[in-house]
C-alpha cells in the first residue's frame, strides 16, 4: 500500500481498516459518541438560526398574503416562495458566497464557525454566540454572527417556502370561516381578530410543518456545511461514508432518529399550548 508520492505505507488488517480511516475525519482514538457530542452543536447552531430566520420572515409574510390575497405582498410571497423551492441549496451558497465574500467583501471567508484570528469562547452550551454572551465578549459573538449569517440564510431561504405556503393556505382557510365573521360583526379589533382568533387557529397546521421542515434542514444541512466548511455532524457523516468508516455513520443515524423522537415529542406539546381542545380530546 503506497500514497501519491510512493512513500511506503505498512500493511494495514482487514479489521482495523475502519479504525484508521477514520483518522481523515475524526480525532484518532476517540469515541463517535464524543465526536458527535463535538460536532452536534455547530449543527444544531446552524439549523436553529435558519428556522428561527424562516419562522421570522415566512409568518408575517404568509400573514400578510392571505389578508391581501392578489396584492403586491401576495406576489412577494410568490417569488420568495418559488426561489426557495426551485433553487438548488447548493447553489444558493455558492451564489452568496461568490456574490457577498469574492465581490462585496461584506461577508468573512466561509471557512467554519471563527475565524482564524478569533480565540473560540468557554464552552458551555457548545453555541458560539450563546457562548459569547455568556462570557460577555460581543467581539466574539459578532465574529461568530458574521460566520453564520450566510451559511443561515442560504439554509433559511430553503426553508422559508413551505413555511410562507403553509401560513398563507392556512389563514385563507380560517379567515373564511364562521367565526371570524362573527368577532368581526362583533365590533373586536382587527388585529384581535387576526391574531386571536385568526392565526392562532391556523397555527396547527404550520407547527406541523415546522416539525418537516426541521427534519428536511438537518439533512440539507450537509451541502450547507461543505459549502461553507462548517464543522457539523452531517459533514463529519458525509466523509466517514467516503471513507467506509460505518461505525460515525451509524451514530449518526442513532443520533438523528433520537432528535426526530423529540421533536415530534415537542411537536405534541405545542398542539396542546396553542390549541387546549387537543389536550382534551387525548
């Protein structure tokens, strides 16, 4: 066995193939469980910031789409909505960086969490910028905030379509209906009656949705972490599977089949936060 240059390698056993192949994307000799635990909070760091950013901007617009049905709002919403579902994740990163970092110089080089000039803060919750604030070094949260803000939106723009769509259907839905004509005929406010009434009953399905589309970012996240060189769980899967290394594969899965029971789990609760009929029903 040889590399490139000709150098001599020593035979390798069968059995221990995995072990030091692993090497290439893991910490020799440590457990998956600890590489997962490492890797998991710049995942979860990534993914949390594209959905809060999409629940952010999808809600109000799919809001303002079903209240002005066939307005210039309506037609944002659209395009928004059609850019998102149309455009290759991949493709997005590529576009912002190219546009952002290689011509306008406003976004850092898209190489991880920190740049290199940074010193990362005390881990507490493995969250960078939470981590700064708890430290209260703001130069370290804004070096983290500006490392993220790309890497965010190009995942968020991929989920803000479904969640627009969603919003927008559902409020058309429970805009029409009885009692909302009824509180309107009842001299309630409009913005009592929107939000009361009306979106927190439409509210069940896009929670729903929200559950989906968590789980859809947490895969699509892969190509967002090869675009940007983010230090997550789905590219450390990714290279253990170029590298037949199975063992982080199979944490891998494990791990995600347990985020997918307790998300659904959460899912339950909201049901029954936002609409106390499915508490009584169950």
């Amino acid at each position: 066995m040889a590399v490139k240059d000709g150098t001599p390698l020593p035979d390798v056993p069968a059995g221990t193939a995995g072990r030091v192949l692993a090497t290439a994307h893991g910490t020799p000799g440590q457990p998956v469980l600890r590489d997962l635990g490492t890797r998991l909070p710049a995942s979860l760091e990534l993914t949390l910031a594209a959905l809060l950013l999409a629940v952010g901007v999808a809600l109000p617009l799919g809001v303002l789409a079903a209240t002005r049905p066939g307005s210039w709002v309506d037609h944002v919403a659209r395009v928004l909505t059609t850019a998102g579902v149309s455009l290759p994740i991949f493709f997005t990163g590529l576009l912002f960086v190219y546009v952002f970092y290689f011509l306008l110089g406003w976004a850092p080089a898209p190489l991880g969490r920190l740049d290199a000039f940074t010193t990362p803060p005390p881990a507490v919750t493995g969250l960078l910028i939470v981590d700064a604030v708890i430290a209260q070094n703001g130069t370290v949260a804004w070096a983290a905030l500006r490392q993220l803000a790309l890497p965010a939106v190009t995942l968020g723009l991929f989920a803000m379509a479904p969640i627009a769509r969603m919003t927008r259907a559902s409020m058309l839905g429970v805009l029409g209906s009885d009692f909302i004509r009824t509180a309107r005929a009842s001299g309630l406010a409009p913005g009592t009656v929107l939000i009361t009434y009306g979106l927190r009953n439409a509210l069940l399905p896009v929670v729903t949705l929200l559950g989906m589309v968590f789980s859809f970012l947490l895969g699509a996240n892969v190509l967002v972490e090869k675009v940007f060189a983010w230090p997550g769980v789905g590219s450390y899967a990714l290279e253990a599977l170029i590298a037949s290394d199975y063992a982080p594969v199979q944490g891998f899965v494990l791990l995600m089949a347990t985020l997918y029971v307790f998300l659904n789990l959460a899912i339950d609760v909201l049901y029954g936060l936002i609409d106390p009929r499915v508490r009584i029903e169950a």
